[in-house]
C-alpha cells in the first residue's frame, strides 16, 4: 500500500504483541535491539497521546482452553513442563514493553489476538480506527492478528522492526510482500518521526514500504 498514513492520536491504538520474557530469547536474534525499539515506540505513542495496548498468551492451570484438536496448542497442553513457559515470570511481558498505569492488558488463548478476546469490544469502545501492530512471531500473532484487524475494517500498519520470527526468509517475504497489500509497513524509527499536526490532532508520515532486513 503506498500514500500518506494519516494517524489521529484518540483514534488510534500500538498493539504490541506477546512479547512475553520466554518468547523474546527463543525469537529474537538481537533480543535488546529489538525491546529497545519497542520501548522508545510505546514511549512515543504515549507522548503522542496513542493508546497503548497490550496483548499476552495465557491459559488457566490445566489450560482448559485448548482443544487436543488444535494441531499448535495441544502439544503444550499434553506436555505438563510447557505449562511453566505462560506462568510467572516466563509468562509475564518483558519488563521493557511492560504496561504503565492502567494500559489494557489482553490475555489470549489462540494465535491471534482477536480470536476469543473482547480485543475487538474495547477498541470500539474506544473509538479506535487505526491499529498500530507489532510483535512475536510475524508469522503467528502479527500475520494473524493484522488480517483479522483488516476484515473488521481497521486501518493496519505494522512496525516491521518490532516483529521477531523463528524464519529470518518468513519474516522478509512477510514484510516486504505480503504485509504490504494489507497493511503499512514503516519501521520504528519512522514511528519515531511521527509528530502531532499543529491544531488537527493529526500525525502524517509519508508512508514507505520496509526494506529486506529479515527477522530482528
């Protein structure tokens, strides 16, 4: 998608996006690169007056939400050790893109972050139009999560520097191919050059395509 991404600060919400403390080493090749980038993102969202939401994997003890039908989820529920990984620490979300305040905290149970969450409920609640998306994986909560959000007719942008994928080559086709035809693709530091329009409310930034640069 090319033009001009136009962003209203009270209508529009960063989503970020199980970005919880086992995940970030197992995906993240630069794994304080990447968390740093997030934390100046949600820092200038907040000082843009966006909302800032988050989203984390969770199940109750047992993890009565998974079906042993789910090709993905039932080998965490039939394996007691993998329980670990979503309690406590392991769980929680990285200190350096934890919630301040009283920031929205989604708890999901599938891969994206609309599928049996009132994610949906509380951005209309809120008046929200445009969605801000990033992530781990790129090829799980954020591919699934941006496509949801495009069919309930959400405007969609992706920070593709704050998406991590076990695929180097997945994350790059994802970005540069397939995000594109849906979404904006910027990159945190065109974020970062996002400022509040003078008496509009507006945020604009030149939209631009992301360049290869594989999974950060």
């Amino acid at each position: 998608m090319t033009g001009q991404l136009s962003l209203d600060p009270a209508r529009t919400a960063v989503l970020s996006m199980d970005l919880q403390a086992f995940l970030i080493p197992q995906f993240a090749r630069d794994a304080e690169g990447l968390m740093a980038r997030v934390a100046a993102v949600q820092g200038h969202a907040r000082t843009l007056g966006i909302r800032v939401m988050h989203v984390r994997m969770g199940f109750r003890p047992g993890l009565p939400e998974i079906n042993d039908r789910n090709a993905i989820f039932a080998a965490v529920k039939n394996n007691p050790k993998h329980w670990q990984a979503f309690a406590g620490e392991a769980g929680a979300i990285h200190r350096a893109g934890a919630p301040v305040g009283d920031e929205v905290v989604i708890t999901k149970h599938r891969i994206s972050a609309f599928a049996g969450t009132d994610l949906e409920m509380i951005l209309r609640a809120s008046g929200i139009e445009t969605l801000m998306l990033f992530g781990i994986l790129t090829s799980g909560v954020v591919l699934a999560s941006l496509l949801d959000a495009v069919d309930l007719d959400f405007r969609v942008a992706a920070v593709h520097d704050c998406c991590a994928d076990r695929n180097p080559e997945v994350h790059a086709c994802l970005v540069e191919k397939v995000f594109p035809h849906y979404a904006t693709v910027l990159s945190a530091g065109e974020f970062l050059d996002l400022e509040a329009g003078a008496g509009n409310g507006q945020a604009n930034r030149e939209e631009t395509r992301a360049p290869g640069e594989g999974n950060q």
